[in-house]
C-alpha cells in the first residue's frame, strides 16, 4: 500500500492551515498540550540545531495530518532527540499519524546530511494519553520509566512515561516509504 502521507519542514506559508487544524483540533488536544493557532511564526523562528519541527501532510487532500517537533536534541557522543506530536482531526485515528511517525523517526536515523544522523529518540508521554501510549509503542519505543512532574503544561506539572529506541532497534521503512526530498 503507497504511503497516505508525507513529511517536511514548516513554512511561513503553512500558517493559515496550522491554525485552522489547531483551531478545529482544540478539544482533542487541550488535554495534553497548550492550544496555540497562532504560534507558527515563533515554532519556525526557534527552529536550529536543538529543535526541528516536521509537518504531516495527507497525499490526498494535502491536509496537515499533524506535527512532530524533534526537541532537546544533543550531539556528540548523546546524539538524542525528544519527539513530542500533535495529531488533528479529521485525521486522528486514521493511522496517519502513525505512518507520518515512521517517517520523522527514518529520518532522524538516517545520517546526515539528508537526515538527522541521531542515535537515539525519546517519547515522553502523559499516563492519561491512551492514544499516544499507544503510537509510541505501536512504533516499538521500549517503556524506561515514569518521571514524576515532568513537564509544566497547562498550569500543572505533569507526570509522563519515558519511551526511547535507538537507531540499532529502529526496521528500515517498509517497502514503497518514502521521505520527501525538501532538506531537513
């Protein structure tokens, strides 16, 4: 089966489609994540060598299906980066989500300067968050461990479960996956 989605970095041009599926998304993410339609300008002007951000686009209607920052990233001998996702309706549930997923991790594996060149990629989620437990183990991040007030998001300390996979765990892209070629 061809692939339903494909990746690549934000642009200035994707802000009316971001804050549309921002907007219309509120309610599924408000639980997990602040709600922010108009923060495109300011995720693209933090973007460098600490954090990249990656947008999924349906193939068909060329819909924004969700975004995956790769946050935290250290280099050197670490070479680690923290995922954290955003999936919008009407696509969440689809497994869209999943397979755009697939394609940020391919790609934050492979060596640069056509990937991220990373060794090793962390989830971070909250325990409540069914959904994205599940991605992440649907993906085959192994379970390390429960952090305690993690994460300061809406107005509380938030604990989460810690996953990670490395890039000797990591299968190739299933046959017919492909990686756009705009530069990461």
């Amino acid at each position: 089966m061809p692939p339903r989605v494909y990746i690549r970095p934000p642009q200035a041009t994707d802000a009316r489609l971001y804050s549309e599926a921002v907007v219309r998304s509120a309610d599924h993410l408000r639980p997990w994540n602040p709600v922010e339609p108009d923060g495109l300008p300011d995720l693209l002007r933090r973007q460098g060598p600490t954090l990249r951000t990656f947008m999924i686009f349906d193939r068909e209607d060329d819909g924004l299906v969700g975004r995956v920052n790769v946050a935290n990233i250290v280099r050197a001998r670490f070479r680690n980066g923290a995922l954290g996702y955003d999936s919008y309706l009407p696509y969440a549930g689809t497994g869209r989500m999943t397979e755009g997923l697939r394609l940020v991790v391919t790609r934050c594996f492979a060596p640069v300067p056509e990937g991220l060149g990373l060794h090793r990629l962390e989830i971070n989620v909250q325990p409540e968050n069914s959904r994205s437990l599940a991605l992440a183990k649907r993906l085959g991040f192994r379970h390390e461990g429960f952090s305690p007030r993690m994460l300061y998001l809406n107005d509380a300390w938030r604990d989460h479960e810690r996953f990670a996979l490395t890039a000797e765990e990591w299968p190739p892209a299933p046959s017919g996956t492909s990686v756009t070629s705009d530069a990461v």
